[in-house]
C-alpha cells in the first residue's frame, strides 16, 4: 500500500544527501516503527512481571491454577481480593505483548 505524506522542504534536501528520498523515508518509517513497537513491548513487559512478581509466578501457571486448584482460589480470594480483575489485566497484557512481537517479527523479517 503506497500513501502520501507533506514533509519539510529542508527535511527533503537533507534527505537527499543520503541518497534516494524513497529509500530514506522507508529506513526512517522502519526505524521508528521499530522503537514504538519495543517500547511498547517494553511497557508490557514491566506490567507482566509486575503480576508475575505480586503472584510469585507465571501467568499461565497462575491461569492453571485457578481453573484446576479450588483451594489455590478460596486462599487467593482471602489474600487477593482482586485476583480476578488482576487475572483479566494481566491476560490482555500478554496479548498485547505477543501482537507487539508479531509485528516487530514481520518488520524485522520482510
């Protein structure tokens, strides 16, 4: 898919020194494209860990253990009172992680 976008004069003829203007702009979009995706995948991690470190493990174990463990849930219900909205938070923070990545790895590999 091809766009158009208005870019300073000055910027262009800067741009022009490094070679074609095309060819610059692309490295540009994908270096940029390139940082916001890590600091997105660097925010999500912080959140991840931040559950990881307040339930001392995993998510998926977590997830295992509330869906196997009825004892592991009325202790968490005692100690966690909000387990259940952290459980949702934390699933859609490592959603977003892995849609972050797949796009960092389509970037990285095309």
């Amino acid at each position: 898919m091809k766009g158009s976008i208005a870019v300073k004069e000055e910027y262009l003829d800067i741009m022009k020194i490094f070679g074609d203007i095309q060819d610059q702009a692309n490295f540009a979009f994908r270096h940029f494209i390139i940082d916001r995706i890590c600091e997105k995948i660097d925010t999500c991690q912080k959140s991840i860990q931040e559950y990881e470190s307040k339930y001392q493990m995993k998510y998926s174990e977590f997830q295992e253990k509330v869906s196997m463990n009825e004892e592991f849930v009325k202790k968490l219900n005692r100690t966690h009172p909000t387990w259940e909205n952290d459980l949702i938070i934390w699933e859609a923070h490592n959603t977003e992680l892995e849609r972050w990545k797949n796009y960092l790895n389509s970037i990285l590999t095309t």
